[in-house]
C-alpha cells in the first residue's frame, strides 16, 4: 500500500508538474521544506509528536500582472489519487485545506520567504501576497469531476490563518488544459498570450503588461480565460475568450459585451471556445447575437468553436 501511494503521489507530482509548464509557471522549486513555528498548534491529529517542518510540494514567485508592485509568492498542494472523489468531501476537503492554510501560515515566516522577497527589492514591487494553490486532482475517469461545486458553501476553520487559497480540480484544471491546448493546436502560425484585464488595481504599475506568457494565479479559478492572439506575419490581433459555460444566447451575449468592451482599442476579431458548440443547433442564435450587437461604428469579426480534451495525458508526456 505504502509503494502504491508514493507511486500515484509521483503521477501527481509531474502530472501537475507539466501542466505549470503549459501556463507558463516555468522555473518554479518543488520539494520544499519549511520550518513549523507552530508545532504544538499544528501537530497531526494521529502524531504523538509536535509537528517540526512543513513540506511543500511546489513553490512559484512572480511579479503579479493583475496587481500593482506586488509579488506573488505561491505556495502549492498537489493532493492526487486513483481512486474517485468522495460523493460527499467536505471532510477530505477540509483536511487538504487545513494542511495547505498551515504551510502558507509558517512560509509567512520562513527563511524561503524572505529570501525570495529579497530577489526582489530593487524591482519596485513593494508588497507581497502569499497565496495557496490546492490541486485536488483524480485519475478516475468516471467520478464527478466537478468537486468545487460540493464544497462551495463549507464553513471553514476559523482558526486557519490564510487570506487566499484557490482549489483546482479535475473540471477546471480540464477547462484551462483544452482552452490552452487548442489554441496552441490551432494557431500554431500565431504567438498566443494570456491576456491581463486592466482595472483599478494594476494601472498603476508601468512595468506590468497588458499581455504575456504567465498565466496569473488568479486565473486558476476563473471561469472565463482571455488570450491575445496575434498572426506572426501580418500581427493582427484577435482576442479569444475561452468560457467553461456552455454556449447559450445568454452566455454568448455576455462574451460579446465583454469581449468589445475590453478590446476595442486593439482589435474587432473575436475568437468564443465553448466546451460545446454545434453549428448545426447554435449557428442561428450566435447570428442573432451579432446581428442585435453589430453598430455602423464597428464591425464585429466572430468565430466560436468548441474544445476537448484530456488534461490527465500529461503523464505520458
């Protein structure tokens, strides 16, 4: 049992390995080891000693684009196994969590923290925020994949001591998976980018970007995905939304609206990734869309395609 465990937490460990590599988390320190400065108020439930240490799966630091002077310090949990989530896991939840919202409370006053804030000093990011990463991941294919919707409303520990922590699962981490992977698939004449939405948080900041190849943490746990994607030759621009609802009037009246909103001082193409889309039953209500947004100021270019795959192949890889 002892052998089979550390071999499915070896998958888990390059499965989620290869995927940070996908979005662009590249460079990042894995098997960490922390000091606890909390032994007593962190000890195991089933140990008999105080706890000494903290490990860290993966650790990750950048520059935050959606942010202004702030550095991201990333602290991730990859929690991977054969067999099904559980049909109700607030309990296994709350364990993974409570062990994840511990290691970011001691890398707060780490050794590993401060000398990473360091690297920093003269790039003038002035701040920094820990964040926890839960990949909660299963190799079972035919368990509910979609994990976060159960546990959405728990009532959490109090006394955890964290400000964020994003939780991915096998639906979102296969939602960010195909969007990527069929763009890169698709486009390959094309320099793709994950697109950074600018808000009263990062206008500041003149050395943060309005485009790149890192995908903000942030985004792990969105439900839309905003890339640029711009032709080698001619540097056309096209902005692409890749949404995880499925297409509906509704959903492609809102990705219309946001889409122009956002991108009208760069471009008028769009590209809508749906995980569904059929041409044959939603090509009359996208042609409504357009037609009810279309104005004589500008002219909308739309594509929507849909997008598959298996983010779990990246074992193989």
């Amino acid at each position: 049992m002892g052998e089979l465990s550390r071999k499915i937490g070896e998958k888990g460990e390059k499965l989620v390995s290869e995927f940070l590599t996908i979005i662009g988390w590249d460079n990042f320190l894995d098997d960490e080891s922390i000091s606890c400065h909390f032994p007593e108020k962190h000890k195991r439930a089933s140990a008999k000693k105080n706890r000494t240490t903290h490990g860290i799966d993966v650790f990750h630091s950048f520059r935050s684009q959606l942010q202004d002077y702030t550095l991201e310090n990333i602290v991730l949990s990859v929690k991977y196994t054969n067999d099904p989530y559980p049909a109700n896991p607030s309990s296994k939840f709350k364990e993974h969590l409570k062990d994840l919202a511990q290691t970011v409370e001691c890398f707060m006053k780490s050794d590993l923290r401060s000398s990473n804030n360091e690297d920093y000093e003269m790039s003038g990011i002035n701040k920094a925020s820990d964040v926890g990463v839960l990949f909660w991941l299963s190799n079972h294919k035919e368990s509910d994949q979609d994990v976060i919707s159960k546990i959405a409303n728990i009532n959490l520990d109090k006394s955890l001591n964290f400000s964020t922590v994003h939780v991915v699962d096998n639906s979102r981490a296969a939602f960010i998976y195909d969007s990527v992977n069929y763009i890169r698939n698709n486009y390959r004449n094309y320099e793709c980018y994950f697109h950074y939405a600018f808000s009263s948080s990062n206008f500041k900041d003149p050395d943060i970007d309005k485009f790149g190849s890192i995908m903000p943490v942030e985004y792990l746990t969105s439900n839309l995905l905003p890339f640029r994607i711009i032709d080698k030759q001619t540097k056309k621009v096209s902005f692409c939304l890749s949404s995880r609802e499925n297409f509906s009037e509704e959903a492609i009246n809102r990705l219309l609206y946001l889409a122009s909103d956002v991108s009208q001082d760069f471009t008028g193409d769009f590209i809508f990734l749906f995980p569904e889309y059929d041409p044959l039953k939603h090509d009359p209500i996208l042609k409504r869309a357009k037609r009810l947004k279309k104005d004589t100021k500008s002219s909308l270019n739309v594509v929507v395609k849909s997008y598959s795959s298996d983010f779990r192949n990246l074992i193989n890889e």
